[in-house]
C-alpha cells in the first residue's frame, strides 16, 4: 500500500478508505489519541488507537518522539479542531524510542535550549514551520531567475581573492600546522601548499559571476559563503548562505529595478504557498510581542510586514538626502539614537535604516550613491570622484537587506581604485583583465539568504533560520 502524507490526509483525498501513514509521535494522550507529523505540515493528524485490541507491549512504545508506521482508515472527525482522523487498525513502532531520554517533550523549549538540539529542533512545530518556509523561498528564487532568463552559475567555495577587501576569511591549507615550510625571511611559504598560493573559503561568488555575466549575459549565483568575524551577534554567521545575480549591459537604474521585482516576486510566492506555516509563525510572533515593553513592540504583524513590502513602491533616496534627512529628525536632535549622525560620509546603522523606512518615508527604501570612502573597490565612481553607484535595500525591522552596485567597467580607474585600496594587483589580473576585451556597463546585488528567512518567518536570531549554525566556538553537529 502507498503511504501517503498527512498533509494529503488532511485534505481529505482517502476519505473512508484504507490507508498507510508514517511519521513521529507529537504526543500521546488517554492512551487513545496520537497526534503524527511526517513533515509535510505544520498540522498533525489524530490516529484514534484501539487499544483493547493493541498489546501492552506495543502501547508502551507508543511514546513522544517516536517513529511509527500506522494502517488504517480515514473517517471524519468527531472531535474538534480537526476535520478529518484515523482509525488505527495496526500500528508498528519503528526503531527504538527512550521516553525519559527524549529531550524535545510537548512543552515550551527555549530557542537557546533548542539550538543545543539543533539534530531534533526540526521536529518541533517553529522549526519546522521555519524550514518548510526557507525550503519554499529556495525554490522561489531559483524559480524567479529561471522565468526571468538567468543562468544558475556555480562559483567556486575556495578562492585566492578577497571580494569584500575585508581580510576576514578562513584559510584552506593543507600544510603541517605545527612545522609549516618557511620562506627566508621566516614566513609560511605557501607556495608549497596544495593550490601553490595563500587560499581562504570564499565571502562572496560575485566577481567570479560577473566574468560569466560578461559572456551568458545574465547569471546568478546561489550559494554558501563564509565570514571569520569573531562577532556573536544575532545577525551574524560564519557560513551563510548569498544569492548574487550579475548582468551585462544594466546601469545602477535597471538593477534596482531588478532588485525590487525579484524581492517583491519571492514574498508573494512565499505567501501564497505557505500559508499554515506563516500563520503559525505570525501567532508565534504576537505571543512573543506580548511579553515585550510596549515601545518595543512590532507596529505590524508578520503578515502586514511582507504586504509592507509587496505593495508599496520602493523609495529611491540619494544617501545625501538621507544623511540630510536623519540630520533633521529628532531622534537625532535629541540624541535618541545611539550613533548621532554629524556630517556627510557616516556610515548608517539599523537605527537609521529603520528610521527611513519605519517613521520617515513609511515604505522600503532604497539607498544609493553612497561615499566611495566606505564602499567596495568594485563599485562604479561617479564623476564627482567621492560617490559610488552603489545601493541598499531597506526593510522595515531589519534594516538592509540587500547590497549592490552598478560595477566599475573602466579598465584605468578600476586599476587605480584597486591600487589606492592597497591590494595586489595580480591578485585580480583576471577580474581587471575583464575590463580590456569587451567591457560594458553592468550591475548585480547580493542578498543573505538567513537575512530574507529571517525576514519572512518574523524570528530575531540569525541561528534559528538555518539548519546548522556555525558561529565563533561552535561547529556542533
């Protein structure tokens, strides 16, 4: 016999028929009632057990957390809160299940107590909600970039250049780490390493997907990436996830152009087509709300926060007027905000992110022409000489989302932006090499994908987004 989902069961496609489910005990009540998820949903289906006629063996098996198959029929519930259950007909306790050892009961667990159970959190209801919703914002965006006419480019995960300038990356050696070969004047020699240079795990696939949207036109890259920042912060990790499209013959314009429609498609998908699983989140959400003061209280609920940005027109906003802007605002004048902005070239923090969007401009934002001084060498310098094309998105609780530019395709002043920035310049031969045979106006952005779930699921930490953190002194799992 086929087995079937309880998501399927739930619709009602077997009514009154035999069938055959497999999944995990949520709990077990009255020695009767079993709640099941096999992860298809974030609803469990009841399976009434008849257990005059199930041996004692067995019922005391029938425990949270374990793995059962169950043969049965599908009937209408009588009961409320559910439209349809089973009549357990034979049920079989697969692999072993210690009830006192379990850790993951029917009670409220703490997210930090959960994140120490990061190989079990799946199966409670937030955990599961969140993946579902991250495995269908996934496929989202591939999907978006497909219909749009983007090819999915994989760029490499070990790399010999830094795309951000940041230094911040992990190295890949296979060299002794106790007794390491030495050049003469005492440094490592890595010229005697596997790749025959200094290698690091890659913090970006950006300038490798531009040499393939110079020759494909439109690509996209969707992968992980990796940061050593020794920062224990809730919006950060060492090994997250980007997705990062590149295209030819697009000015600063069309990429927030792009940007827009790519976002706004993505959360309209997610919407339509998990609707139980944001459901539950925003319920989660507005118990969270509860217990906070109430300034700290999210103005929108989850749903109206997606809407937020599904229905309202960008805001395009010079970083001058901006800087202008939160200059003026009385959070500044009267020194609410934390980092008081002064004079033009600040770097804006989320306080003022939020600020735009949330109070001033009432919708996302996007900022662009920003300070060369505090941008990426690869931006495009505009001919004032102190701006770059570059451009963040804005939302509403987070701050930026999204970061990108229009890119510098002048072979000379590229060459010289490299040169001021202090990097060698044979380390990017072939980045600079693009900008000699065929070069032309292009853009691309970068999006943290843990920024977006965290984003759409309402969470407030990074770790609880994706299903394995990595972050400083924890590698666990």
């Amino acid at each position: 016999m086929k087995i079937q989902s309880v998501k399927a069961l739930l619709a009602g496609e077997s009514l009154l028929q035999e069938i055959h489910v497999k999944g995990w005990i949520r709990t077990f009540r009255s020695n009767r009632f079993i709640a099941l998820n096999d992860g298809s949903t974030i609803n469990n289906i009841q399976c009434v057990v008849d257990f005059e006629n199930t041996d004692e063996a067995t019922l005391r098996r029938i425990t949270t957390g374990a793995a059962v198959s169950i043969k049965g029929t599908l009937v209408e519930s009588q009961g409320r809160g559910q439209s349809y259950e089973v009549q357990v007909k034979h049920i079989e306790i697969l692999g072993d299940s210690d009830p006192e050892e379990y850790p993951i009961q029917p009670k409220k667990h703490s997210l930090e107590f959960l994140r120490e159970k990061a190989h079990l959190r799946v199966r409670t209801s937030t955990f599961s909600a969140i993946m579902r919703v991250r495995s269908t914002l996934a496929f989202a965006i591939h999907n978006y970039f497909r219909q749009t006419g983007f090819n999915y480019v994989h760029t490499p995960v070990i790399t010999g250049s830094d795309a951000e300038g940041a230094g911040e990356m992990f190295r890949v050696s296979t060299l002794d780490p106790k007794n390491p070969p030495l050049t003469e004047n005492g440094q490592v020699d890595y010229s005697e390493d596997f790749f025959g240079k200094e290698t690091n795990l890659t913090v970006s696939g950006q300038l490798e997907a531009e040499t393939y949207a110079m020759g494909l036109g439109k690509v996209y890259t969707f992968g992980p990436t990796f940061r050593a920042e020794n920062s224990n912060t809730s919006r950060h990790l060492a090994e997250f996830w980007m997705i990062e499209p590149e295209v030819a013959f697009l000015d600063l314009d069309g990429n927030m152009d792009l940007a827009e429609d790519f976002i706004k498609n993505v959360l309209s998908y997610v919407l339509e087509h998990c609707e139980d699983d944001l459901k539950f989140l925003e319920d989660r959400l507005k118990d969270e709300e509860k217990t906070k003061p109430a300034a700290e209280r999210s103005e929108m609920s989850l749903t109206e926060k997606l809407r937020f940005v599904i229905d309202n027109n960008f805001k395009r906003v010079s970083y001058t007027e901006a800087i202008e802007i939160l200059k003026q605002s009385k959070p500044n004048k009267k020194k609410k905000f934390q980092y008081i902005i002064e004079e033009w070239g600040a770097d804006l923090q989320s306080e003022h992110e939020r600020y735009l969007v949330e109070k001033h401009f009432n919708a996302p934002v996007i900022l662009f022409d920003y300070p060369a001084k505090i941008k990426a060498f690869y931006m495009r310098l505009n001919e004032d000489g102190n701006t770059v094309r570059a451009m963040d998105i804005l939302f509403p609780g987070i701050g930026e989302i999204v970061g990108g530019s229009q890119r510098e395709e002048r072979y000379d002043v590229l060459r010289q932006k490299v040169a001021d920035m202090g990097i060698d310049e044979k380390e990017l031969w072939w980045y600079l090499e693009l900008r000699k045979f065929g070069t032309a106006v292009h853009s691309g952005f970068g999006l943290g994908f843990e920024r977006l779930v965290l984003f759409v699921t309402g969470m407030t930490n990074i770790r609880d987004v994706i299903p394995f953190p990595r972050t400083p002194q924890n590698a666990e799992f």
